[in-house]
C-alpha cells in the first residue's frame, strides 16, 4: 500500500489504519500484519466497503435515483458510475441519463440494469445497489389482526429468498430464507406496510418476486363494539317480533273473545 501524500496513518495505540480524504480507490481489502521483528506472525484482513441503500423496481419502471452529495462546483459536477451484474456490460458511464439536480433517470429498467451505482463527487459517494426483478405480480392483501402472529410464504422452487420492509418494524419480523418464509409475531399497527419478497440465483439474477401488503384490521377495536353492537340490535329486534306477535296474538285472541 502507497502512502499517497500522507493520507493513510497508523494510530499507534489501536494499530488502526486512518484514511483521511477518502475516495472510492480507497475501497477494499487491507491486511494488518503483526510482525516479530522481520517475520510476520499473522494477518487480519479487514474489507473497506460502502454501505449501499437497496433499491428495488421491476421491469419497464422508472427509476430515478437521487444525488445528495456535498463538495462540487459546477466546474467539477458529481458523476455516477454504475457497476452492472452482468459483468458483459461491465462499468457504465450514465452522464446522459443525468438530470438538472444530478439525480439519475432510467426508464424502461430491464434485468441487466441490476447492479451497483455510485453518484461521485470530491469528498463524498451516495451508493445504491439496485435490484430489477421479473414484473410484479398484484399484490397479496392480507388483514393485519393486533396480538397475533401472521407469516407470509414465498413461492420458490430455486434460487434463494430475500425479504425487503422498513427497518423501523424489523424488531418482531424474522425471514427464513431457507424455505422463503417470513414471520412475524406479536402484530402491531407498526408492522402494516409492503413487504416486497425475491428469489435470487446464486449468480444475484432475479427469478421471481411477489409483494404482500398488510394493513390494519378496517373495523378494529370498533369491530368489537360494531359486532356487540348487531348482536345486541339483532336481539332487540328479535324481542321486538316476539313482542309485536304476542300483542298481535293478544289482540286477536282478544277480539275472538269479544265476538264470543
């Protein structure tokens, strides 16, 4: 590793490695040797990597994908460079693509827009991986009940599974990618939201994908009341007949003994 102009220094108490005016060269592996004076004892490799916001869309969608990066000047625009899956299309330059905020228009995505995407600019990177699966079925509504466990299924007879939903509801949500289950327990009005599920190859292609949304219970704590409510209306109702019978009864029966 060269030292280029002083940018990687060694802190002496941690033996940790600091980058100062970090670019995208900088990615990748770097190895800590421990040395016993001129033989290396071990090595711990440690991977330098960005952390990509996923993206999902399905064929023929258009995908815009946003810019927000600081320390450019109109002189030096930020620029995106994408890293595509199918490695015959390999790196792809998308200047043209690119809007009046710097944000990135495809339209019409196809399968072999899957890949990654860097927005670049001189001090920072926006990465967003970017995945494109088959045309997405309609959705599969399902009643979220509060107190209970609901699990979705994905239908799959290869390739592996992967479950996409908000971060924030991930506390009592588990998937089992092993035979494309997702779990859920103890429901809450947190966990209504879509949930979006795709088969992979091992080569990253998308197979398939299916999306459930879950929505609150319509009636609620006022089902409750609502169902207590018809139930009484409907014996209200039933005493009501039987009372307007039995006057009706009485009242014939009471004209019956007045012609006698």
């Amino acid at each position: 590793m060269e030292n280029d102009r002083g940018r990687y220094q060694v802190v002496k108490n941690t033996s940790a490695l600091r980058i100062s005016s970090f670019s995208t060269t900088d990615l990748g592996v770097y190895n800590c040797l421990v040395m016993d004076q001129q033989q290396c004892v071990s090595s711990h490799p440690a991977q330098y990597q960005m952390v990509s916001d996923f993206i999902y869309h399905s064929v023929d969608d258009t995908v815009v994908l946003q810019c927000p990066v600081t320390g450019f000047s109109k002189e030096k625009p930020p620029y995106w460079k994408a890293t595509l899956l199918n490695s015959a299309q390999g790196q792809q330059n998308y200047s043209s693509l690119v809007d009046q905020n710097y944000s990135l228009v495809i339209t019409s995505v196809t399968l072999d827009h899957t890949g990654l995407y860097l927005c670049n600019a001189l001090t920072t990177v926006k990465s967003y991986a970017l995945m494109v699966c088959p045309k997405f079925p309609p959705p599969c509504c399902r009643t979220l009940l509060r107190g209970r466990r609901s699990h979705s299924q994905s239908n799959r007879t290869k390739g592996r599974t992967l479950y996409q939903y908000d971060d924030q509801i991930s506390i009592n949500v588990r998937g089992y990618p092993v035979d494309g289950r997702l779990v859920i327990s103890d429901v809450s009005l947190q966990n209504t939201g879509e949930y979006w599920c795709a088969v992979f190859e091992r080569n990253g292609h998308c197979l398939s994908s299916s999306k459930t949304v879950l929505h609150r219970d319509p009636f609620g704590v006022h089902s409750t009341f609502y169902a207590v409510r018809c139930s009484a209306l409907s014996v209200l109702l039933l005493v009501l007949c039987v009372a307007v019978v039995t006057v009706t009864l009485r009242t014939r029966g009471g004209d019956t003994s007045y012609a006698y």
